[in-house]
C-alpha cells in the first residue's frame, strides 16, 4: 500500500513548468530563438503580410474615407471608396457600463496574396472590413511586391498614400522581370517615382481627412 501511494502521488503533480514548456518541452519549434522578423518572413512566405500605419492623434471629429486606386502604364484607370466614415471609435473600460468615444491614431493593414487574389482587411479601433479584388497579372512572368510609406500622419484634405502593390517589370536588356529601387516610399521622391513609373501596374492605398458635412 505505501509503494502503491507513492507511485500515485508521483504520477499525479501540478504542472508548474511555463506555458512554453508544456506545448513544447522538447524546444522542437526553437522558441528561444525564433524573432518577429523570422514569424514575419514565414507569414510572407504564405502570401501575408501586416503593416500598421501611425496617422497621428486629433483634436475633433472628421469624415475619414480609405481609398484604392488602379494604375496601368502609371496612368489611373480605377478608383474606389473602400470606407466612408468618421475617425472616432467607441470603447468599454473594465466593469464599467456607460461608454466613452476617442479617435483612432493608426490603420493596420493586414493582406494575402494567393496568384491573382488580393485581399485586404482594414483594422482600425472601431472597425474592420475585408476588400478582396481579383485582377490579371500585367506579363504572365510578372510578379507583385507591396511597398510601403512611412511619412503617414494626416493633413487636412490631402491624400495620404499609405502602400503600393506594384507589379514587376522587363528588363529591356536582358528580358527578365526585376522589381528593385526604394522600400520606404516617403524616404526619396525621385526614386519613388522612378518605381512607379517602371512598373505597368499597381494598386495605391490611401485615406483621406476631410471636414465633416452638415
């Protein structure tokens, strides 16, 4: 009976080892050395990607509109309005009923590609919606690249580019498709330009502030 209760009372103890060593005591996933960057770059191996965009705080309530334009041979051929709202949200504090409003200060972008399907969702404090667009591939070679801007806080009725989803293009020397220049988009104009110039297609996220109409 004393051996009987001792192999009990060894078999049966509270678990007080650390969450990461309970789903993996074995470290097979190597979660001490695994970063961000590495999860970051295993999601864009999967056709994902996130970005979040810090647009700055406010003082007042305004019309935000979030906007897709279509561009072929760097001249626009689509636009559309993908939201049409206001910049404030509603939040909850911990066991309280009564509601508060403040305003948003960034829009996270969260997107997947899968051939010819480009899918977005727009998360902000106070809402999220998902846009997905089908298009045809400018070369049946090319390839598509996101871009992004960091110079992002808002201005009164200017456009603010948020990124680009921008085909690749033929190397008129050597025939192949290359995709190459600038990655922060708001660090050299020039360059920007030159990027978007050479590419025959892309998509251009944006939103826009705008005074509220009565």
């Amino acid at each position: 009976m004393l051996i009987s209760s001792n192999l009990f009372s060894q078999q049966y103890q509270r678990d007080t080892r650390i969450q990461i060593l309970k789903e993996d005591g074995n470290n097979l996933y190597k979660t001490d050395q695994i970063t961000d960057i590495d999860l970051l770059q295993a999601l864009e191996l999967s056709g994902i990607s996130i970005n979040k965009f810090q647009i700055g705080s406010f003082d007042k309530k305004y019309n935000l509109l979030i906007l897709i334009d279509e561009y072929k041979d760097n001249k626009i051929v689509k636009s559309d309005t993908l939201f049409n709202d206001t910049n404030e949200y509603i939040y909850f504090r911990t066991g309280e009923k009564e509601y508060f409003k403040d305003y948003i200060d960034q829009i996270k972008i969260i997107s997947k590609t899968q051939d010819t399907v480009l899918t977005f969702q727009f998360i902000t404090y106070g809402v999220r919606f998902k846009k997905e667009i089908h298009h045809k591939k400018y070369d049946k070679e090319s390839f598509y690249n996101f871009r992004t801007y960091s110079n992002t806080r808002w201005e009164l009725n200017v456009k603010i580019p948020l990124l680009v989803y921008a085909s690749s293009w033929k190397d008129k020397q050597y025939g192949f498709q290359r995709f190459c220049g600038v990655v922060d988009l708001s660090s050299n104009i020039e360059k920007t330009n030159e990027l978007l110039t050479s590419s025959p297609h892309y998509y251009s996220i944006s939103y826009l502030i705008q005074e509220l109409k009565d």
